[in-house]
C-alpha cells in the first residue's frame, strides 16, 4: 500500500491556495489511490464539485478561515484523523501551521 498523503486545503480562500487546490483535485488526486485533500465545506463544494474520489476529501466541518477554530482544528482534531487513515506525509500549502507536525514521524 502507497504512502498516504493529506494534503490541508482550509485555507482554500487564500492567494495561491485555490490554483494549488484545484490543480491537486484535477490532476493528481483523481489519479492516485494515496492523496487525500482536507478542506472546509465551502471549498468541498466550491473547489472540488466533479472529484472523481469524493470519498478522499475530508471535510472539516469548521470554516477555514477562522483562525481561532482552524487552530484547534489542526492542533487537536487532525492529529486524531491522521493517525486513524495512517498518514504518512502532511503538507500545508503556501502557510505555516504554527505548530509542531501534527504527528510525529509525519
């Protein structure tokens, strides 16, 4: 079984991110079994409305561009969800989470 790879699109609404976001939902998550997208309800279904694999996307059922609660989100929640899917890679585009991995090993 391939790593599996969580890649953190709450911040979606940002700069870059929608480019980024898009680009990973089009090309590379339709085509590989072990990428997996985190994002917030608005971006799912704005971002991602014809992903071949809805069942990678994670919602995070919080709106990302709470700062308060996407900390919280990201420090207490994600560990949670990355360890039961067996992540072994996190990456955040374009941002700094503000804290350690959210795993360690990841």
């Amino acid at each position: 079984m391939a790593e599996r790879v969580f890649i953190d699109l709450l911040r979606w609404g940002v700069g870059g991110t929608q480019t980024y976001a898009r680009t990973v939902a089009n090309r590379l998550h339709a085509r590989h079994e072990n990428i997996w997208l985190v994002c917030d309800e608005p971006g799912r279904l704005a971002l991602f409305p014809g992903v071949d694999r809805p069942e990678r996307v994670v919602c995070a059922g919080i709106d990302g561009r709470d700062l308060l609660r996407r900390y919280w989100y990201q420090r207490h929640t994600l560990p949670k969800l990355l360890r039961e899917l067996g992540a072994a890679t996190y990456f955040v585009p374009g941002e700094s989470t503000g804290f350690p991995t959210p795993l360690p090993g990841i």
